[in-house]
C-alpha cells in the first residue's frame, strides 16, 4: 500500500472507530478557569472542537483530587469538579452527553455527540466512607484510581513508601464495593503490592486507565510484564498514557537528573497560581518545552506510544490493551499535543501491520467490553446480595 493510500485508510479506520480515551484531567480546567469546552483554545489539550478533529468519540474526565486535599475536603473538590464538568455538559447538550455503560456510549455516538465519562482519581476522595462512593456511583463515576502520588489510608501508592504492604481491610472492602457497585477499579498509580492485592480481590476485571510499560521506560506508575500479564489474564486492559516521563527512559532519566532545578520550578509556578493544578501543569509544561529547546530534556516522539502499545500487545494480545492520554494532566510528546492528534495513533498501528479489527480493539472496544462485564458483575452482586 502506497503511503497515501495507508493515511487514507487510516483516517477511514479511525473516524469510523469508537475511539475512547480513558483518562483527561480537563475537569481542572473548567473549575479553576471556568474554561468553555465549546471553544477551540490555544492552551490546554481537550475541547469541542479537538475532540472532534481528532476523532474522540468517548472520553473519560478525572475528577482529580490532589493528596495535598484530604478528609472533607477532598470529597468537596471531587463535588466542585463533578458539577464544573455537569455544567459543561449541560451548555452543550448538542454535543456532549453523560454516559454512564457501554450502551449510553454507543447511544451518543449514534446522535453524533460526545460521550463524556468520569472517573475519580484520588481514592482517598471518598474520605474512608462507603457511602461517598456510592455517592460518587450515583453521580455516574464509573472508575476509581485508587490511590495518586501518595498513600491512602487504605492502599499503598507506587510513588510513596509503602505503609500497608498493599491494601487494608477497608481497602479490599472498597474494591468489593466497588465491584457491587460496577465502578472499574483502577490500579494506575498503586504500589505492585497493592496491585496484587487488587486482583485477588477483585471479581470484575481492572483496569490501568493511565500507565505504560516498565521494561521500555522503568517509571513506578508503569506495569511490568508479569503485572501487564496478570491484569490480561483476569480480563483487564492497560491503557497506555501519553507522557514523557513514562514513554521515554531517556526523558525519564534526564528529567530524574534536574530534580532540583525542577522542584525549584514548580515551587515557583506553585507560589505563582496557587491550588489552580490546571494553570500549574500549563505553566510547568511550557518550562518542560523550554528545557527541550535548550538540550536539557530530549524531545519524545509521539510513536513511543505505538512502542508501548506494541510491547502490551506482544505481551498479552490486542484485547488487553487501550489508550488513556493524561491529556490536560501531564507532559505530551511531539505529535500529540492534544486530541486534535489522535488519528496518528491509527496511522501508527496500521504502518506496524496491525488488522483493523484488532485497531478498533485497543482504540476503544476493549474499554467498552470490561465496563459491560464490570456492570454485569455488579448486576449479579446486587442480585445475590438482594
């Protein structure tokens, strides 16, 4: 196939696809900033018009609690995303739609809108309360990370010293309310331990909706091959992210070089913007951009997510693996700098020899397939629990 003939039938491919990413942290924008989805902006990664040029049928929005927020309040600020995102919904009910399964997906699809999901990313945003999380079920969160950059008081995290060695008790009785509940239970972030703990706990399949693979870049969020093999086994799907710093062992290791001098930064900008994490991550992505002009930082081409891609599929086949950008939450590669650049993906795949089918797998039909089994199992847990 000529290269013309290969981009065309990418883009056919592609724009016909439900292509669903599992992760953007979009909700801070439009809390701090009051940011309007409906207008093609010069900042940021996600809108109306970007979703649309990039083929985005689906996406799914964070409801990111930073660990800094806890008790109450951190429960308040998943409330003040939750209604920021409504809100936008609500203004462009045209183009955008909640959607809570697998079904409401498809149903937006079929009158050309927008399916916007949640997931809260943070779990110590349920303040240790069950019923916040069912609370959170309610609104229509369908995911949980379990944990961010710190430990919960029930879950270790892969980015802090391990207090639990893995989950407490209360921990594993949120993932069994989880799994009652049909909420995925989302293992980015979490320590191996806590990892494990997970899958044995769990009777619906997991999900990574924001990680990449630790044998080409080794960063704590990414999986390693045994745990990329162990999620597949019991049904579940790595989507793999869009950052630099778990795409590239080259960023990963030169970024770890300037700690200091980065630290110093985000001091500053921090001082600067206050708790406003959109403006934050903006601000430090554009000093991210500078220190790759100035040869501090390597520039990450965006195939390091087809590489990524490529590696989980090698491992546990195309039914395991989907996309999850961190779009509006982390530093993007060359070529994918907002959802406007998602049909390189596809293109991406099919240079690489990957069949059509298997494309529409990992752009968004595996998703859909572990939220249907999600819900089914949450169905029969409610019915045997009745």
């Amino acid at each position: 196939m000529r290269a013309d003939e290969l981009s065309a039938r990418a883009r056919e491919i592609h724009f016909s696809s439900l292509v669903l990413d599992t992760h953007a942290d979009t909700p801070q924008r439009l809390f701090f900033d009051q940011f309007d989805l409906g207008n093609r902006d010069a900042e940021g990664c996600v809108d109306i018009p970007r979703l649309r040029e990039g083929g985005v049928g689906a996406i799914f929005f964070a409801l990111w609690v930073p660990v800094e927020i806890q008790g109450g309040a951190a429960t308040q600020r998943a409330r003040d995303l939750f209604a920021a995102t409504l809100k936008q919904i609500e203004m462009h009910s045209g183009e955008l739609a909640l959607s809570t399964s697998s079904n409401e997906v498809r149903a937006a699809r079929a009158e050309n809108k927008i399916a916007v999901l949640l997931g809260v990313e943070g779990g110590h945003a349920i303040d240790n309360d069950l019923g916040v999380l069912r609370e959170f079920y309610a609104w229509g969160v369908r995911y949980m990370t379990l944990t961010h950059n710190a430990a919960t008081e029930w879950a270790d995290s892969s980015n802090d010293e391990p207090r639990h060695n893995g989950l407490t008790d209360f921990g594993k009785q949120v993932i069994r309310e989880m799994n009652r509940l049909g909420i995925l239970v989302d293992v980015s972030h979490v320590s191996d331990f806590t990892f494990y703990n997970v899958l044995e706990t769990s009777r619906a399949p997991v999900i990574a909706s924001h990680s990449c693979c630790r044998a080409l870049c080794d960063a704590p969020r990414n999986l390693d091959d045994a745990m990329i093999n162990a999620l597949a086994s019991r049904g579940g799907v790595i989507h793999i992210t869009f950052h630099d710093s778990f795409l590239s062992q080259e960023y990963a290791t030169a970024n770890r070089a300037l700690a200091s001098e980065i630290a110093s930064q985000e001091e500053a900008v921090s001082e600067k913007f206050g708790e406003n994490e959109a403006r934050n991550l903006m601000e430090l992505q554009r000093l991210s951009n500078e220190s790759i002009r100035a040869g501090k930082l390597p520039q990450v081409s965006w195939e390091k997510i087809v590489d990524h891609i490529d590696h989980a599929v090698d491992l546990a086949g195309a039914d395991h693996v989907g996309v999850g950008s961190d779009f509006d939450g982390a530093f993007m590669p060359a070529g994918m700098e907002d959802a406007s650049k998602f049909p390189a993906i596809t293109e991406g795949l099919l240079r690489r020899g990957y069949g059509e089918a298997d494309i529409r797998k990992i752009l968004g039909e595996n998703t859909l397939r572990v939220m249907d089994e999600a819900d089914r199992i949450g169905q029969l847990l409610r019915s045997e629990k009745a």
